[in-house]
C-alpha cells in the first residue's frame, strides 16, 4: 500500500471501486443492505474475476488470459 499522502499506489482500486459502482451499484435499487453485499460478492467471484474483459491484459478475460499462458512453452511440463 502506498504511504500516506501518496494517492497515486491506489488508482487501481479506485478505478474498480468506479467501475463495480457504475455497473452494478447505480443503476439498480437495492431493498436491502445484504442484497447489495450478496450481488456484489457475485458480481466480483461470478463476473469481474473471471469473465469481465481488462485492459491490463490486452481485453482479454482473465480465464482467457490463463488458458493462453498455459499454452505457452515455457509453461508446459515434461512427462
């Protein structure tokens, strides 16, 4: 984490904090505290983990991004 004063080490967060917000959190509203908690908790296990498109990894999923580097040869064992 960064020191204080230092705003710069948390773009990253911030920047999903913007998107689960404006995505998710905005457009819907919620009955209920736990109904939020239980939609985000899918959302991030369910969706932005495993199938959302970043663009830190060329707007590839992050499965997608996986089975690439599997493919590589540097990655692939002897047996």
């Amino acid at each position: 984490m960064s020191g204080k004063g230092n705003c710069y080490n948390n773009s990253m967060v911030e920047a999903f904090f913007k998107t689960i917000k404006s995505e998710l959190i905005w457009p819907v509203a919620w009955k209920s505290r736990q109904r939020a908690e239980n939609a985000i908790a899918r959302y991030i296990d369910g969706f932005y983990n495993p199938i959302r498109r970043h663009s830190s990894l060329g707007f590839i999923s992050p499965v997608q991004f996986e089975r690439k580097a599997e493919l590589l040869p540097e990655n692939r064992t002897l047996t």
